[in-house]
C-alpha cells in the first residue's frame, strides 16, 4: 500500500504541464546538489538504453561501474517507467 504523503508527491508530479513547469518544481522542490544527482543518474541511464558500454559510462560520467550498473539493473527489471518514458520521448523526438 502506498503512504499517502507518497500519493500526494506523485500527484504533484502528475500536475506538472510543460518541462518550464517541471524546472520551477524541481528548483523549489530540490537542493541544486540533488537535482545535479538526478540528471547525472538520468544521463547514465540514457546511456545504458543506448548501449553504451558501463566502463565508459562509468569513465564519462566520473562514477563507479557499479553505479552504472545499478543504473542498468533499474532499466531492465525494476517497474519499466524509465524505460518507458525514454522511449516515448524518443518517439516523440524529443531532444533531451
């Protein structure tokens, strides 16, 4: 079961109309260092769907392989929403 804070941040998520929309959150929401954590993990990700090998993942991004391949481990077997969601904006042609 989810908590209801848990609900109520999804449904903030949720709300969230265009990417100027999403930046202003996100600023408000999170500290920089944090949101420089989620775009580097994001990036890694992408990365990973690309086929890019984990060392030079690993080595472009200044992280461990281990993150990498933890990065790897979420876009193969977790829910499928990040996967889902690159592929989408890849259908859409979005430039990220």
């Amino acid at each position: 079961m989810t908590d209801p804070q848990h609900k109520e941040l999804y449904r903030l998520f949720s709300s969230i109309r265009d990417q100027k929309d999403a930046e202003r959150l996100l600023r408000d929401l999170l500290s920089p260092a944090e949101i420089n954590y989620i775009a580097k993990r994001w990036q890694i990700m992408r990365s990973v769907a690309a086929g890019v090998s984990h060392r030079t993942i690993a080595k472009a991004a200044r992280t461990s392989i281990a993150k990498v391949s933890r990065c790897a481990r979420v876009m193969r077997y977790e829910n499928g929403a990040l996967a889902a969601r690159l592929k989408k904006l890849q259908k859409k042609n979005i430039r990220m």
